[in-house]
C-alpha cells in the first residue's frame, strides 16, 4: 500500500495546494532560528554525559515517564546526535519480586579504573546495574538477575535515581532516593565496592535541605557539592539546588546560591533540573531537562538542554543563567556536515509547505530552522500526511538527515526527489516494521529542486511529525 500511495501522490502531485508558511514565524520565545537548546530532537530526561575517546555519550530516560529501555545518543562535537538503541537495561530483563510498575529510569554511567563502563538505572523503583566493555554495550547485569537495592530496602521510599561518584582516591560512592507522592524525598549514600556492583560499609541518610530527587556530586577545590532536585518534574515547581561538605556524606548545608536553577516562565523555561554536570574543553557546564515549548501542565514531554556553570570567588557555584541559546560553540555546527553545507536552511532558498498542520506553532517552516524545540506536525485528521521542501533551484544534494518526532517509535514513510515537482523518483523508503532512528540517513546522491516526504498513513505507526529535516550538499 506504501509503494501504491507513492505512485498515486507522483502522479496527481500537480493538483495538490500546497500550503505556504512563513519561514520567519515565531509566536512565542524558544522558537528562534539557530538555538541550540534543546541539544536533542525528542523529548528525554534525567541526562547522564560521557566522555570516551573523543566522543560524547549522552543517556537519558525516555519521556513520558519512561520506556522498555534508555534513550541513548552518541557525538563527536556535542551538536550533531546519533540515537544508538542498547541492548540493556530493558523492563523485560530488569524485573524482581519486588519490582514495582515504573519503567526505566535515570541513568548514570562512570568509567572505572578497571576500564570498563558501569551503569546503573532505576528500573520498578529499584537500582540495577550493568557494565560494559564500551559505552555502547553490550551490557550485561553483573548480579545477574536481581538489583544492586531492591525495592523493599527502605520501606515507603523511591529507590530510584541513582547517580554514581568516583573521588579523587579512586573510592566510588553511590547517592540515591525519592519520596513517595511527591513528598517526603530522601537521600542515601553508600561507598561501592571496588567491582562497583556492591555496597560496603553503612548506607547513611544525607538528605540535605528541601531535597526531594535526583542527587549529583560534583567535587570543586577540595569541596564536596551535593546537587539535586525539588518540586514536582510535571510542575513548574522543579528546580535545581544544592548543598556542601567537607565529605561525600556531609553534612550538607545549603549556601546562599540555592538554588541555582528554576523556571522562568517569561522565556517558556520550565520545570528544569535532574542534571549532571560535566567538563567539556576545560569548562563546567550543566546537562538538564525542562518541559517542551508549549508546556501544558502535567504532560510529560521534557527535552535536553546544556548550559555553563559559573562559580563565585569562594568558590560556590553562581546561580544558572537558563538559555535557549545554548553555549556558544554550539551555534551553525548542526547546518555543516563533513565539508557540505545545508541546502534547506531559509538563507539558502529554501521553503517548506505540508499537507496539514497541527495548529499554530506547527507549521512546515519549522523544520528548516536548525531548532529541536520547534517541529512540523500533522494535523491529527489527515491520513495522508506528506512534508515538501523547494530548495529554490536545482541542486547536487549528496545526503540528507530527518529527525522525527520519536526515535524509537514507528514511522512509514518514503523520500522522493523531483527537478520540476511534478515527476517523482523514489530515494528512500521506510517500513513502519521498525524504528526510524534519528537521523533518518539518506546517502544517496541527487539533482533535484524538491523533496519531500510521504506518510503511509495505513500503517499502524506513529503521527506524522518532523524536528528538522537536513539537506546537504556543496557550496554553489
């Protein structure tokens, strides 16, 4: 039916009324051409950055509330994102008797002195871990089939949320804990075992002020710096604080600063936090989530964003300056790609046109302008959704790069070139059978002026909706 459907639109195209977008519209702040925030197409939470011979690894929990496994992106700049699918955590394989309902949940990944990768992800309110030879796997659980903390270990608590911390020694420490209902969070530490698949010694209770989830240590100058979220992540009430000590179980006091990171409603910033903090080209920066532009309350949709970590002359940390711009080096690095250059940004002649739209905010513009908080979305009525872009004149495009709404659902789809928009050559093609990943790679060299992409809407897959669509080719 796919195959037949793309016959059927080749040949009636002509009669199609294609429905012109301005490529300039921008009805609420977050939307600007080039930000680089969110740093990921789809909606993730609960980051976890690494970093292993020259290549970022980025985990993240799928939204909403979790999947049958983690999100998992690969880079080589921190701009350009592969979506790389693991073989483990699962919800099928990280189940015990005491397992609760919950999905999987925030990672944590550490490298060890040993060399290999440990992971360890809250999976039925209870901590699994996994180790790997590489950060891509294949993992495995080195406890089997049970968890490093079940779900029983503190009766009337979250044991999810897990983050791992090695010290300068080499000692590794292990902070987690929530609150049941949104209230009552708790934090526990332990030091792990040198196979970082054990405890030893006593789990201690280091909450510190107005802590509910989502613990992460960070060491600066001798100081020990216990950061964590408060609120409600389905709020705009989340936000990010922290505490210090002179040691990785405290006691923590909460300085002045906290908390460092909060909602502004006013530039559509809301609800950031469950971070990680990390060091990239000898600066701090914060990995976070906050909620997807619009933000309806109580919808999951939470998508990744970065930005720098400043410090005071005493060394506490600054107060987070949340941006939709991003770093600065993120700028213009996703519209380059190996030499090439893009042909579908806006400055180059480029427009786009779709055969619906979900409503304002929606239109097929937005897939044009290098923004992962922006996308063109299909009106939920049509049934034959398709996506179409002129680049203005005729062009040797040598790849092209889509980035769906969902990495890991289910799209039918084909990609078909044109030079006079009325003759159609089939260039790519897409089951609904399977995932379509992000990017949606297409290596097949071109001359064509237009381009577009047709849904096959009998196929049991997921809405028709486009984060950014790339066309590369050379410089003219």
């Amino acid at each position: 039916m796919f195959f037949r459907l793309c016959f059927l639109m080749s040949v009636v195209s002509a009669s199609f009324a294609l429905i012109p977008v301005p490529a300039t519209a921008e009805p609420v702040s977050g939307h600007a051409p080039g930000s680089g925030n969110p740093i990921t197409p789809g909606y993730f939470a609960d980051p976890s950055v690494l970093e292993h011979d020259g290549r970022y690894y980025l985990y993240a929990t799928l939204d909403p509330w979790g999947g049958d496994t983690l999100g998992c992106w690969e880079s080589t700049d921190f701009a350009n994102w592969t979506h790389r699918p693991l073989n483990w955590p699962t919800k099928a394989a990280c189940t015990s008797p005491t397992s609760a309902s919950s999905k999987v949940w925030a990672p944590s990944v550490v490298r060890a002195a040993d060399g290999r990768f440990h992971l360890f992800v809250s999976v039925g309110s209870e901590i699994w871990t996994g180790v790997a030879e590489h950060p891509l796997g294949p993992w495995r659980n080195p406890l089997g089939d049970r968890p490093l903390i079940p779900g029983n270990f503190r009766p009337g608590f979250h044991m999810i949320d897990a983050e791992v911390f090695v010290d300068d020694d080499g000692a590794a420490y292990l902070y987690w804990g929530s609150g049941w209902e949104w209230k009552n969070g708790r934090c526990w530490a332990a030091r792990l075992g040198p196979d970082l698949a054990s405890l030893v010694g006593e789990v201690r209770d280091v909450t510190p002020p107005r802590y509910f989830e989502a613990p992460f240590m960070w060491k600066r100058g001798g100081r020990y710096f216990l950061t964590y979220s408060d609120g409600r992540t389905d709020q705009d009430s989340y936000q990010v604080h922290y505490a210090v000590a002179d040691n990785p179980f405290g006691p923590f006091t909460e300085p002045a600063q906290s908390p460092i990171l909060v909602t502004d409603r006013a530039r559509n910033i809301i609800a950031p936090g469950h971070h990680a903090i990390f060091t990239r080209d000898g600066r701090d920066y914060i990995a976070y989530h906050r909620h997807a532009i619009p933000w309806e309350a109580g919808v999951l949709g939470r998508q990744l964003c970065i930005d720098e970590l400043s410090y005071t002359a005493d060394n506490f940390i600054e107060k987070v300056v949340p941006t939709h711009e991003g770093p600065g080096w993120l700028g213009g690095l996703r519209r380059r790609h190996e030499g090439l250059v893009d042909l579908a940004a806006p400055e180059a002649g480029a427009a786009a046109s779709a055969s619906s739209r979900q409503g304002d905010g929606f239109e097929a513009s937005r897939v044009l302008d290098d923004n992962y908080a922006t996308r063109w979305a299909a009106a939920e009525s049509d049934s034959a959704a398709w996506l179409r872009l002129d680049l203005g004149a005729e062009r040797r495009i040598e790849r092209q790069e889509l980035r769906l709404e969902y990495p890991w659902k289910h799209y039918g789809f084909g990609v078909e070139g044109s030079l006079d928009g009325v003759s159609w050559e089939l260039l790519a093609a897409q089951p609904a059978s399977r995932p379509a990943g992000s990017p949606f790679v297409i290596e097949r060299p071109v001359r064509a002026r237009h381009l577009r992409i047709v849904f096959d809407g009998d196929k049991a897959g997921a809405a028709p909706a486009v984060w950014a669509w790339s066309v590369f080719g050379r410089a003219r």
